[in-house]
C-alpha cells in the first residue's frame, strides 16, 4: 500500500527529544546555585521571554496606577 502522507521535514518530537537530553546533560552536575544561575542568564538572553516579561511589566504598572487612583 502506497501512502501519499508527505514527508516530514522537521520532526519536532526528535528535536524536542535532543534539546530536553542536551539541557539535561547540561544541568545535571550542577549545584542548585549554579542552576538557578543558568536559568536565569538564559532567561534574560531569550528574546521570547524578555517580550513576555516586558509585557508583564506594563500590566503590573498599569494595575499599580489604577489602584493608586
């Protein structure tokens, strides 16, 4: 039986696979000081997080200006 399914060009399941085994190889000989350091250099170099957390901050001045009122 043929199928006619494309064929995939990027498999997100490996990728996500790769990624989750190469952060875990990463992490796993740190103390909890050096990861909570990591986490949050990697944080602040991510430019989807650094978006999310600017966004958070307009909401937390814009409800701290309306509850001043």
């Amino acid at each position: 039986m043929k199928s006619d399914a494309p064929v995939k060009q990027f498999d997100c399941v490996a990728y996500m696979r790769k990624a989750r085994e190469r952060i875990s190889s990463k992490i796993s000989s740190m103390s909890r000081e050096e990861f909570r350091r990591w986490v949050n250099s990697s944080l602040v170099e991510d430019p989807i997080f650094a978006s999310l957390a600017a966004r958070h901050r307009e909401s937390a001045e814009r409800e701290a200006n309306e509850s001043s009122r």
